[in-house]
C-alpha cells in the first residue's frame, strides 16, 4: 500500500459511516466519469478511422429503409416469443 493509500485509509477510519458512503459515491462519480471519458475517446477515435475511410454518404432514404426493416425484424421477434 502507497503512503497515500495509507493516508486515505487512516482518515475514512475517523469519519462517521454515513460519511464514508459520501466518500464512496463520490469515488463511484468520479470512476463513472473516466469511464465515459474513456468512451468518448474510444468513439472519437473510432469516428476518425472511419472518416479517413474517405466512404459516400449513405442517402437518407436508405437510412429510412434500414431503419423501418429493423423495426419490422424486431415487431416480428416479439410477436414470435409472446
């Protein structure tokens, strides 16, 4: 364990526990936030290879098309199970 770990673990042993479940959320915000930093950096990166791929936009209408056949697949999955 660091010094540092050590400090902390030495001062959360003083506070009250309804402190410590602060100190807990708030390490559970900050773990949260990384992650979506992490993320963003991920789709970031994931835009400029996809970009340096030089691709046609995709017209709107096929857009549509794509989006209409997924809802029908969907609508027939659910019909299907129930």
């Amino acid at each position: 364990m660091t010094a540092l770990e050590t400090q902390l673990m030495q001062r959360l042993k003083v506070l009250p526990p309804e402190r410590v479940a602060e100190v807990v959320d708030f390490v559970e915000f900050l773990a949260s936030r990384e992650q979506r930093a992490a993320a963003a950096k991920r789709l970031s990166n994931a835009m400029t290879r996809l970009d340096a791929l030089n691709l046609p936009p995709i017209p709107e209408d096929e857009v549509e098309d794509e989006v209409q056949a997924a809802r029908r697949a969907r609508h027939l999955a659910r019909t299907i199970t129930s």
